[in-house]
C-alpha cells in the first residue's frame, strides 16, 4: 500500500508485507519528495492561495460546501492538482507496484475522490511493452480531525512497525 496525505504539506510513503518501507538510510517514499519544488503542491495552503481565502476558513465544511456548489475555482484547483499528481504516482507504480494506493488527509471525501478522477497513472507505460496491472486508487474514509485522532492513536504501532522505541505520553 502506498499512502499519500495532503494538509500543512504533503505526506505519504509505502507499507510492505505490514513494515513502513524507509529505505537504506530511513528516507526512502515519502512522496512530497517525488513532487518538484518547480510548481504549486495540491495542500491547503496551495488552495487557499488558489482560492484567494486565509487558510483557517478551509474547514471541511467549508470545503464540502464549496463542491457541492462546483465552485469554478475549486474545480480547476482539482483538475490541475490531480494532473500533476500523475506522474510521481505513476513512477510510484513503476517503482514499487503497489496492490492500492490510498489518499487522505485534511480534505473533505469528495474531494479527494475528484482527485483521484484526475490522476492518470499510466504516464510512464511504454507502447508496446506489457504494461503494469494498477494499483487501485482510493480515499480513506478517516479525514480531517478524526484522521488525525486516528494517527495520533496509532503512533506506537508505527513505532513498532520501524522498529523504534514505543512512543509512551509523559504524565507529570
């Protein structure tokens, strides 16, 4: 499973055989990496300053409103995020093939599942060569605060899953 989170920035990275993979040197798939430097990220502060808006009034609400009423901007904001999410996706797919790829984040369901309309994982199949069978591109069902309520809950199974010491709150 490869996992992609868009809010403040842009997280994500690949779980094998139940581990996160981290690589050699413990870098390794983290797509914010994979997206150049040279352009706007899809995160909230890209669509407020798409939008024209301060960022604190992109609540889910708000966003989720905003669809529903096919905002012009919003929806182009969508089209362009998700074109240029195709290619570090697809170099995910040649690299690692990947049975599912799962987006989340501080983004609203039906937004994230726009996105996903608009990402074209087939941007670095050649003609004539077998290409890849793809991943399956879906949206978590926990965003926003209970997404994150959620990873919070998990920390020290990720910890676990590295390899790390777990992670225990300090109480006073």
């Amino acid at each position: 499973v490869f996992y992609v989170t868009f809010d403040n920035g842009i997280g994500g990275g690949l779980v094998n055989d139940g581990k996160i993979f981290r690589g050699a040197h413990n870098q390794a798939a983290n797509i914010g990496g994979l997206i150049p430097d040279t352009g706007p990220r899809p995160n909230l502060p890209d669509l407020a300053k798409h939008l024209g808006c301060p960022i604190e009034r992109l609540t889910m609400d708000y966003l989720t409103a905003l669809f529903k009423a096919q905002d012009p901007l919003l929806l182009e904001w969508i089209q362009e995020r998700g074109s240029r999410l195709s290619r570090p996706l697809s170099a995910v797919v040649q690299l690692y093939n990947p049975d599912t790829i799962v987006l989340g984040g501080a983004f609203p369901f039906e937004i994230l599942t726009a996105l996903c309309a608009e990402i074209d994982l087939n941007m670095y199949d050649v003609p004539n060569r077998r290409s890849l069978i793809k991943p399956s591109l879906t949206v978590t069902k926990l965003l926003g605060p209970s997404g994150l309520a959620n990873a919070a809950a998990i920390l020290p199974v990720g910890a676990e899953l590295m390899g790390l010491p777990a992670v225990r709150p300090k109480i006073d």
